[in-house]
C-alpha cells in the first residue's frame, strides 16, 4: 500500500478556498476521485469537495475478500478528519477522529495538514463515508454512504 503526498498545487488550492470566519459551508459529494488521487489498490474512490475544495478522499479496497474503508483528509490546523459508520440500519457513529493540532504562534490557521483514518470493515451491514472540517467547522464536507 503507497499513500501519496499532496502535491502544493493542491495545498495551495486548499489554502486559496479558505472561508471567512462565522460563515459554514457544509458539502456532500460522491464523485469519483481524480485519477492522481487514487491509491494503489483503490477498488472505489471518492472525493467529497466544499466551495471548489477537495477536503477528503474515501478509499474503498478490499482486504480478505471484504472491502474496507480508509479517509484521508486535508484540513487547516485546529481541523479534523474522521468517518462515520451505520451498522445494520442503526445510527451513524463517529469513528477515526484525526485532529490537527493548532500550532505556532505567527499564523496558527495558515497551513493545511492531510490526515488519514485507519481502515473500517465495510463489508455486508456496514455503510461508511469520509469527512473532514476545518477549524470550527467553517468549512465541512463528506462522501455519500458506501
């Protein structure tokens, strides 16, 4: 398994999409990830985007003959990345909580940080999607239900 590092186009793109404090922007998608975007081994992969903003990827492979999960993120410092998991129908749970520390005292919200989640089972019974917010949730987005 290869991860890939973001390049700083994408950085870039990340930063230049930031949102002014006090107005959140929430997105879903279930685009297909963009072909540079995609792992080794990815069987599915999907993007979930805000205001032109890729925030996560969700990466679908199966491992053992059943298809797991992984979420990859790229959020601003104080920013999180996580996924969320249905079991048989029931209610989404929260799972993989990856913060962004806020750092530095100079510009604390000025870098963005990719993050990635452990792989969840999403096999029969389970449905699972990626998300990712930055800092006070100002800019939110996550992948449709797989």
């Amino acid at each position: 398994m290869r991860i890939k590092i973001l390049s700083l186009a994408v950085l870039g793109a990340a930063l230049v999409g930031a949102v002014p404090a006090g107005q959140a922007v929430s997105a879903s998608a279930d685009r297909p990830c963009p072909a540079e975007l995609r792992w080794d081994g990815d069987r599915k992969c999907y993007s979930a985007t805000a205001r032109g903003v890729a925030l996560v990827d969700l990466h679908i492979q199966t491992m053992r003959g059943r298809d797991h999960a992984r979420a990859v993120g790229m959020v601003e410092e104080g920013g999180a990345v996580w996924m969320e998991v249905k079991k048989n129908g029931g209610p989404a749970k929260r799972v993989f909580l990856k913060r962004v520390p806020k750092g530095g005292t100079d510009n604390p919200n000025a870098a963005s940080r990719q993050k990635a989640t452990g792989w969840q089972y999403d096999g029969p019974g389970y449905l699972v999607r990626g998300c990712a917010a930055n800092a006070g949730d100002r800019l939110k987005a996550c992948t449709g239900w797989h």
